[in-house]
C-alpha cells in the first residue's frame, strides 16, 4: 500500500491544497491507525485475555471492521486517469476561474 499511497493521495486533492489535502490525510490516517493496537490489546483483556488463542473474537471483529472501512475508501475513491489533475477535486483553478483565462 504504501508504494501506491502517495500516488492515490495527490490525485484527491486539487492543486491548490493538494499539499495540505495530501498532508492531513496521511496524519489523520495514522493517528487514528497508531491507537488500533491499543484497542485490540483492551478488546483482548476485556475478553479475558488471549491464553490459547480463545478468546480473540472481538479482536477478529475489530479487524474486519477496519478492512471494510479501508475497502469502502478505495472503492469510493476518484479515478483520475485521464483527467487534469490541476482541475481534481472541485473547482478548477483559484476562485472557480481556470488557470490561464
């Protein structure tokens, strides 16, 4: 993922915030990944912990929410091929006017 990551992200974002666009959704997406392996350690204890391998239902929960979250971003997600990606992501150029008019 990560070798698709910067290409996927600059193609969301227009070219005048595409900077900022690109920057907080990256910090975004790992602030809120760097806390799942606290949750599952808190889903794991309060299931009683992980002896055996019995108890990790909630975890396995937790892990298929997370994967169709990711996988309805990607299928959500904007195709850009083909288009000008200094027009991507709302109005073209500052003010709605395009960049040379």
């Amino acid at each position: 993922m990560a070798a698709t990551l910067a290409a996927m992200l600059n193609e969301m974002f227009a070219t005048e915030v595409r900077s900022t666009g690109v920057s907080v959704a990256y910090q975004a997406g790992a602030l809120i990944a760097g806390f799942l392996p606290l949750t599952a350690g808190g889903l794991l204890a309060a299931a009683g912990g992980g002896g055996g391998g019995t108890n990790i239902g909630s975890v396995a929960v937790l892990v298929m929410v997370v994967s169709v979250l990711g996988a309805v971003a990607v299928w959500t997600g904007r195709e850009s091929r083909g288009s000008d990606l200094r027009e991507v992501g709302g109005e073209p150029g500052a003010g709605g006017q395009r960049p040379g008019r």
